[in-house]
C-alpha cells in the first residue's frame, strides 16, 4: 500500500510540480547559487553569522506560490563583510536578513551593490535576468563596515518590473553614493513603466560619514538621462531621519516621469525632495519636520506638470551660514534653451506645476517661485511658465526669511538677478524678466510677499493660527486657515522610529515590537 501512495504521489507531482526547501549548509566565504527553482520552493539560511556569503536566487515562482528565499527565523541570519544578495525570475521574496558589518563586493573588477534583483553581469538593458513581482522585506542593513567608507557604491539596485521593497531598515551608510536606486535602462528600452512600490522602510542617519558633493541620496529615482521615462513608481509611508549624507542637497531625488511621492516623512534630514528631472509628477501628503536643521529644506520642483499638493513643511533652515538654495517650497529657474540643449543634467524651463494646498511654516527659505542662483558658467535664466499657485499658507510665526539675494526677507518670494528690479530686459546671462502665472489665489501668510503674488495673497496675524499635537506623536503641527494649507486630516501620522518609539508597521516587524499597533488617528485641536 505505501508503495501504492508513494507512486501516486509521485505521479502528481510530475503533474503539478511539487514545491522543494533547499537549506545552506556552508558556513559563509563562497558563493552558493539555486537556479530553475519552481513554484513554492522555499530557500532558507540557518539562523548564524556568515561572512562573505554570496547567495544567487534564480526561479519562476507563481502569484499565489511565490519562491520564498528567507532567514530561518526573521532576524536571525548575520551576514557580514562583502556578503550579498542576488535574484531574479519571477515571484520571489526575499525575507528577514540583516546585514552588519558591511562592505561592498567586487565582480569582474566593478564595484557591486549589497542587494539587487538582478543577475551579477547580466545587461543592464534587458529584463531577462530580472525579477518581476518580487518582494524584498524584513531587512536590515546597519553598521558598515570602515573599510567602505572611502569607497562609492550603492546597498540596493531595483530592477525589472512590479517589484516591492517595504518593511526595511536602511542603517547608518556612511560612503558615498545611494542607499537604495531604481535603475531604468531596461524600461526605457522596452517602453514599459517599472510600476515599483517603495513603502515603509526606515532611512536612518548618514551623517557619520564625511562630506560629499553629490550623490549621497537615500534614494535615487532613475537619473539624468532617464527623465523622459514613464516609471511610475510609488514611494509611500517610508521614514527619512537625518537621512541625506554632508553635502548632498536631495535626500530623494526624482530623474524620471510620472512617479508618486506620498505620505512620507522627512525628519532633521539636511537636503530636500527634490524632483530633479522629469514630468508629472505628484508629490502629496508628506511631512518635512526639519527642526531649523541646517542644510534642511522640503520641496524643490524641475520639470513640467507637476503637482504638489497638501504637503506639510515645518522648521526649514535653509542653507544656512552658506545661504546656498534649500527652500521649503521652491521651483528652480531653468538654463537657457541652449545651456538647456546641450546640459541633460542641468536645469529644464519648468511649466505647468501645480503647488496647492500646502502648509509651509517657520521656514528660512519658505516659498520661492522661479529662483535664480548662481552657477558659474551656466547661468538660470528662463523662469517658470504657467504657475499655478493656490491656496498654500505660509506662516513665519517671527522666524524671519533668509535676506539673500534670492529671499530678500520674504516669506514668497519671486527671484530675480541680485541688480534686477523685475524688469523685463532678457538678458542671456540674467533671469530679470517676469515670471509667467496660471493662477495665484487664495494663499494665506502673515509675512511679507513679491508684488507679483500680492493679489493672490493675504495677509492674516499669527494669532489666527491653531497649533497642536493632532496625531500623538510629540509634534506640534498648525491647522489650515480659512481653505489655506494642509487639510491634517487627510494624512496618515507623521512617522517615528526612536529608542521608545516606533510608528506602526515601520521597518521590519522583528526590530518593531509596535509593529502590529494601530495607526495614530489624527484629532484637530
């Protein structure tokens, strides 16, 4: 008889494909490699400490019976040095892992990424050796190592397409270079949006680390040559803390189209979201709680139609002593058609950008529309066309405006050559001709305005303001006044990891005992 069931059961599973576990049993310096998985199979890494643990996950799994690459227990797999993880196929999560003590690994003489979804030299072009529909989650990756720190090189690569990265802690990375990129170079050549979920992972402190001029973002959305790109990413409820490292002005830099940017949280974080490149893109329902951090700003926008909407930012230093631009809310001036032309990573003419609805408050560099600065060789000459500004408040609250030359000591500012007076004498080599408006209607400040949006501004007293602690959290936000500012009630709690307390269903469950809590509720004052 149990040869009987056991010829049966074989017989099914030549049908059906029955599902393997594959368990390591080495001890780490190697690199150990499961291909042509199936459906259901699950790969799992006994709970230790490996060093140098290169492991390769190949497979075609199903929606309903994913591969599942995991740590025995969540949190109990230890991977040091130049250990990495790499997979791609379809439908495969990967679970639980921490790494500590991290470096980066080398692969045909290049300097390698810790995480990517995609097979070590494969095209970079073709989503052949990509991951579809797979989940990274659960993940730490904290304390690198001091040997990397000279050393630029990103932790994680995303590529392919309908992927998810969630429930992640992102430690203190103190090299140069992003903490997480979504690369596009596939996309682009076979015209398909990736469509990535990034949502609620913690980005932690960088500022161990030495100064960078650039590229030390926390997250790094396609790049200069890939703005025209339709992505359509997600990047929602994730905690940026103090999370952009010396230098760098952008802790989330957008270079593609058609990205959301929603219910985040950017906390004493010295650089600012900042939409670099690309078109229609929504950022809406994010806090920036900068806490006068030098270096913090908020929202910086490049690019066409754009909508920034209901977002609250509180507490922007600016540049501080070096007075560089950093504003709470801002639209950047664009180069000359023919800088324009000949710089893909300059500066674009921006049109069309919507800007409503959002709470700026106690800023040093508040709400400054087409702003000239200066850069050198290339100079920022053509303003903003078609500016829709409406129902935005910004309120001082006697934090008085920076008074460089592009704030002046105003709370919205409208930027101009230091020597222009809003003339209308285009020169190739200075911004003074007036900027172009849709709409201004309905803001509210109790600070002082450019003439060219004093008739879509009111002045109101501070005292009008109501101020409180909505969401439970230690954070004293203002209410919208009279259809002016953030409507609160619509955004999820401000988020916050510290020693005592974690907002819920932030970054991995087993270093979150709040994991499984409720979602703070917001209560007016």
């Amino acid at each position: 008889m149990k040869k009987i069931v056991a010829s049966l059961l074989i017989g099914l599973c030549s049908l059906a494909v029955c599902a393997e576990t594959h368990i390591y049993d080495g001890k780490g310096k190697e690199t150990w490699t499961k291909t042509d998985l199936k459906p259901g199979d699950v790969v799992i890494i006994p709970n230790g400490t490996y060093a140098d643990l290169k492991i390769n996950v190949q497979g075609k799994g199903e929606q309903a019976k994913p591969i599942v690459l995991k740590a025995e227990t969540p949190g109990g797999v230890v991977l040091t040095g130049a250990s990495w993880l790499r997979y791609w196929g379809y439908f495969i999560v990967v679970d639980g892992f921490d790494f500590n003590d991290v470096t980066y690994s080398m692969y045909k003489n290049k300097v390698r990424a810790i995480i990517a979804n995609r097979r070590a030299g494969s095209s970079s072009e073709s989503s052949k050796d990509m991951c579809q529909a797979c989940v990274l989650q659960r993940v730490r990756i904290d304390n690198e190592n001091d040997k990397a720190i000279d050393t630029e090189y990103k932790w994680i690569e995303l590529y392919g397409y309908n992927n998810v990265v969630r429930y992640n802690y992102f430690g203190a990375k103190k090299s140069g270079s992003r903490v997480l990129q979504v690369q596009l170079k596939h996309a682009n050549a076979q015209k398909l949006p990736v469509s990535h979920v990034i949502q609620y992972n913690y980005f932690a402190s960088r500022n161990a680390g030495k100064a960078v001029g650039n590229g030390g973002e926390a997250l790094l959305v396609g790049d200069s040559n890939m703005q025209h790109v339709d992505a359509k990413v997600t990047v929602a409820n994730n905690l940026f803390y103090d999370a952009s490292i010396l230098g760098e002005p952008e802790v989330i830099s957008n270079k593609s189209s058609s990205n959301i940017y929603r219910s985040n949280t950017v906390r004493n974080t010295t650089a600012s979201l900042t939409l670099r490149h690309g078109n229609r893109n929504t950022v809406e329902n994010n806090w920036f709680l900068q806490d006068q951090t030098e270096g913090s700003g908020g929202i910086r926008v490049i690019g066409d139609d754009n909508i920034i909407h209901n977002n609250y930012i509180a507490g922007s230093a600016g540049g501080g002593k070096s007075a560089a631009y950093r504003p709470a809310l801002g639209i950047a001036a664009g180069y000359s058609k023919k800088d324009d032309d000949a710089n893909i990573n300059g500066y674009q003419l921006s049109e069309r950008n919507v800007l409503s609805n959002n709470s700026v408050i106690q800023s040093a560099q508040p709400v400054m529309l087409s702003t000239w600065y200066d850069r050198g060789k290339l100079s920022m000459t053509r303003p903003p066309m078609q500016t829709t500004f409406i129902n935005n408040l910004v309120y001082q609250l006697d934090v008085a405006p920076s008074t460089a030359d592009w704030v002046r000591g105003l709370a919205i500012s409208v930027d101009y050559t230091p020597d222009s007076e809003y003339g209308n004498n285009y020169g190739i080599d200075k911004a003074e001709y007036v900027p172009s408006f849709a709409k201004v209607k309905g803001n509210i400040t109790d600070g002082k305005v450019s003439p060219l949006v004093s008739k879509g501004t009111k002045a109101e007293s501070k005292k009008e303001l109501k101020g409180c602690d909505a969401f439970g959290t230690g954070d004293i936000v203002y209410l919208p006044l009279k259809k002016a500012g953030a409507d609160l009630s619509k955004m999820d709690e401000p988020l916050v990891w510290t020693d005592t307390v974690k907002s819920a269903r932030l970054g991995p469950d087993w270093l979150n005992a709040n994991w499984g809590g409720e979602k703070k509720a917001y209560k007016g004052c």
